[in-house]
C-alpha cells in the first residue's frame, strides 16, 4: 500500500509535523505571473514566496534530512488579482513553459531538479474551458516530459465554482495529473455535518478516480465554509472506510485555532493523526 500524503501550502519548514510513513509535500505558494494594463496574463511566472527563507541551500537541505519529502511549487492564485487570464495562448504557453523552467532551475543542485512536482491552483479563470484546458495542459505535459527537470507529481486544486473546468483539464490530462486537492473550504454554502461532507466526495469520485482525490481545508478563518470539526470528522469516516489517500492543507500563519476534538489539538496536529492512527 502507497504512503498516505499531508500536503501543505506553508510558510515555513514545517518540521515538527512530519512524520515516519507519511509522505510530505511542501507546496510553495505561489508562482504567479505578471499581468498587462487589461490585466491579462503574459505567462511570465516569478516567485512570490520568500526567497530568501526558501532559497535553494535550504530546501535541498529539507530534503537531505527528510527523505519522505516532496517539494512542490504551486502556479497561479487564490484571489480575483491572479486569475488565469492569458492575452494570447500561443505566446502564453510558450512564455509560462519558459520562465516555469529558469524558476525551477534554481533549484538544481548536483544531482539535478530538488523540485520534485507543480500544483495547478487558479482560484479565478476568466476564459473558456477549452483555452483553460489547451494552456495548463500544454505546460503540464512538457514541464512533466522535460528530462532536465524532475517533475513527477502534478496535482491541480478545484473548488465547486471552478470544478467544471477543472473536471475538463483532468479528462484531458489523465496520465499526468496525479492529485486532486478539492477545497472543502470553499463550498459555497457552509458543510454543516459529515453527511454533507460524504456526499460531497462521492460526488467528486464521480469526476475523479477515488485513488486521486484528497480532501482539503484552510486554517484561515475567514476563508472557510467547513467548520473544522467536520472536515476532521469526516476525514475519519472516509479513513475508517478505508477511503483516505491524504489530506491537504492551506496553511495562513496568523489565525489562532483552539484545540479541535476529537483529539482536543490544533488542526495540523489533528490531521495527521488522522493518517497515523
């Protein structure tokens, strides 16, 4: 049996949550790209994350003393200021496959790429299905059948008002989308039992196969339609039918949550003794 996954959109080096037998995917967020006086997007990505704190020394260091690591980099944004928008698809694919390229590339050491995957995650999209679909699709294929980069993980990261889109990229890049992280926190209408929770994942499985879709949450408060006693609630019934793969999580430094029962501790800690226990 694969390893259960706890992948987190973070701000730090999360270090005192991993744990032997879970793989751990630090998703660096986000790579978003500059955008024209009509703000329209011209496929040239550049780091929005600290560079400093995550330079290239520091994460390959992550990685040498974690070995069940992964380091993913996350394209796109969770506002209306970053949406997927292209001026032009030819020049926008060609330019997001560029620049995605010398970003990743900083993160070379002697033994190639530590980048090990690409997280699709526009929140806004703002063209027809087929544009969406022609332009990430394209940079998925070739940053993943790059052989100078070390992409082999790709997950993109629907919501309800977006899935329809998202549903259309995955059925036409089956072979290379490997996870699908479903934001549970942006449901429209709060999630207010378990039972709400399972029906909207047998939904999904609906969409998705069930061996690539992994609930997720948001420590943000304010950005949350998922109380987080029923998102752990119903983590713990899809794992006790033997349904969890993982769990993911966005991570907003700032927001204090009190211990959240059943375990009675913060929501990190909660979740990954849902993949232990």
């Amino acid at each position: 049996m694969p390893k259960l996954i706890f992948r987190e959109y973070s701000t730090d080096f999360p270090i005192e949550i991993i744990r032997p037998g879970i793989e751990f995917h630090l998703i660096l967020g986000f790579a978003s790209e500059e955008y024209n006086e009509d703000g329209k997007g011209n496929g040239n990505f550049r780091a929005a994350w600290d560079l400093e704190y995550f330079s290239p020394d520091k994460v390959k260091d992550f990685k040498k003393n974690n070995p069940n690591v992964k380091v993913v980099i996350s394209l796109g944004g969770r506002d209306v200021e970053t949406p997927f928008f292209p001026a032009e698809e030819t020049l926008w694919t060609r330019e997001a496959v560029k620049s995605l390229k010398v970003l990743i590339g900083k993160y070379n050491n002697e033994s190639g790429s530590i980048i090990d995957g690409i997280d699709i995650n526009y929140d806004t999209i703002k063209t027809s299905n087929d544009l969406f679909v022609n332009c990430i699709g394209q940079v998925i294929t070739k940053l993943k059948n790059d052989a100078d980069l070390n992409i082999n993980v790709v997950s993109i990261a629907p919501s309800e008002k977006n899935n329809f889109l998202y549903r259309d990229l995955y059925q036409a890049n089956k072979a290379n989308i490997n996870w699908v992280d479903y934001q549970f926190n942006k449901q429209e209408k709060t999630v207010s039992t378990v039972k709400d929770f399972v029906v909207i994942y047998n939904n999904l499985i609906k969409d998705y196969p069930p061996n690539k879709v992994l609930p997720g949450t948001s420590t943000d408060p304010n950005n949350n339609k998922i109380p987080w006693e029923i998102f752990i609630a119903g983590c713990i019934q899809l794992r006790n039918h033997s349904k969890l793969l993982g769990i993911f999580i966005w991570k907003a430094k700032g927001f204090p949550i009190p211990p959240i029962p059943p375990y009675h501790d913060s929501l990190e800690n909660s979740l990954i003794k849902i993949l232990t226990e």
